[in-house]
C-alpha cells in the first residue's frame, strides 16, 4: 500500500490493537467478523467503490457500514469497519487487504493471549515449507473445482489437533479465500505478520493529563530502545497521577510520578 492507503491501514492497526488488548474482547470472534466482511467487499465492487470514494463524506459512509453491518457483528467489528470507511484509500481494493490483514492479526492476537504465538509462527513458517515441497498437497489447496467445504476438511484432517487453532483458522482462510495469491505467498506474508506481532510489546501508560503526540512518540521510542522490541501503547488518564506518568509493562512497573518520588523521599528521611 502506498500514501493515503497505508496511513490508513496504519491508523486502523493501532485501533484494533487498543480493542483486542481489552480483556472483554473476543479476538477470535473479532477475526470471524471481519473476515466476513471482507468476503462481503471482495465480491460487491460496487460498495468497495462507494465506500472508499474520496467525493463522499466520511461519517457518511461509515452511516452506510452501521446500516449494512451493525445487525450482523459485533458492535466491535461494526466500529472498526466505519472506522476503516471514514479514511481515505489510494484505491478501492486496499480497503480489502486492509480489512483481510485486520482479520489476520485479530486471530495472532488471540494466539498471543493463550501464550501460542511462537508456535503459530514456526507452525506457518513450515506449512510453508510443506506445501512448496508436496504438489500433490498444493494442487489440492489451490484447486478452484474443489470447494470450500472439501479444502477446509483437507485442512482439519492435516492440522487438526496437530497445530495450533489460529494456525489453522489462518491457513484454512487463506486457501479457500485467496483472493488472487498463491497459496507460498499468502503463507509468507502470514508468517511475516506473526513474526511482527510475536516482537510487539504493550506498556500500559498513565499520565495525569493526555500527551501529546510528540511525547507519546518520544516515550514510545524510549521503551522501544528498553526493551529491544516494538512497544504499543495503551493510554490512560489519572488525575492523581501527579507530575508524571506511570508505565507497566507486563508485570513490571516504571514509575515516574511526582507523589511517588516524594513518597520514596519521604520514606528514606523517616528510615
């Protein structure tokens, strides 16, 4: 993707990346939803053509996605994809990819939950491998006689029980949906999406008032540096945080907080 597209993309990745770090939300479900939606703008050209039309407001189209949707998905799914309708697109078809590699990382960030990540990427990695040395294999994936349904017990038969779910939710979609790749590349870019994801890291941050997009990039680089990994942050505001922030970062806390600076004094003068 390219310019306006990939800004886009960009913005709904941190969206979705805020929603799925919730507890509440149900990335699988999540994943389901918007794989659907994807197969919806896939086949209706038109509606890929009215919704990403640059001559249409914005909230109009993301009126026209709640009215199309919001009966059929979660409220979740229903938001991410009006969200995804206000931005502008560089061309109809990247509203799709956008939306497919929404759904993809919806199903990494389930893995990423149950601590399955790692073996979701190594298990891709070498389904990869597998099918570029068995064309028996790949002839009966990429078959377009076969229908979904025949590919999709081929799969279950192969990777049930043996792999990971989201491994095979992934590969499953992408074999009876490929949308125009072969089934090497599909399976490329999903190892490369796992591997991405495996190297993120969440820091909760609290502030007492909302940073600025200049502190917040800094603080982002900051942790990055840290850690030795791309750090996503999730924002919070505190009014009793005063004078500083405070940043967890799976069970470690940084805290820089004025009160609690002069608490740690306070406690060493009455040592």
């Amino acid at each position: 993707m390219n310019g306006a597209s990939r800004e886009a993309l960009a913005a709904a990745r941190e969206r979705l990346d805020a929603l799925t770090d919730s507890t509440s939300v149900d990335a699988v479900k999540l994943a389901d939803e918007l794989a659907a939606v994807t197969a919806l703008l896939d086949r209706e050209a038109g509606l890929r053509r009215v919704l990403t039309d640059p001559a249409q407001p914005g909230e109009a189209k993301a009126q026209l996605v709640q009215r199309l949707i919001g009966g059929q998905v979660s409220g979740s799914a229903a938001d991410l994809v009006s969200g995804l309708a206000r931005s502008r697109w560089s061309q109809p078809r990247d509203l799709v990819d956008a939306l497919e590699e929404l759904a993809n990382i919806a199903d990494l960030t389930a893995a990423e939950k149950t601590g399955t990540l790692d073996d979701v990427e190594d298990e891709l990695f070498r389904f990869g491998r597998i099918v570029s040395s068995n064309t028996g294999l790949r002839a009966a994936l990429t078959d377009r006689a076969a229908g979904t349904s025949a590919k999709t017990e081929l799969l279950h038969r192969l990777l049930g029980g043996r792999a990971k779910p989201a491994t095979e939710r992934l590969v499953t979609r992408l074999a009876t949906a490929p949308r125009g790749r072969s089934l090497e590349t599909g399976l490329e870019s999903l190892s490369k999406l796992a591997a991405e994801r495996r190297n993120r890291m969440v820091a909760v941050v609290t502030s007492a008032v909302p940073l600025s997009d200049g502190q917040r990039e800094r603080l982002g680089a900051a942790l990055t540096k840290l850690y030795g990994r791309r750090m996503h942050l999730n924002l919070d505001v505190d009014p009793e945080v005063v004078g500083g922030i405070r940043v967890q970062v799976g069970d470690e806390v940084i805290n820089g907080s004025l009160a609690d600076r002069l608490d740690e004094a306070a406690r060493r003068m009455a040592s």
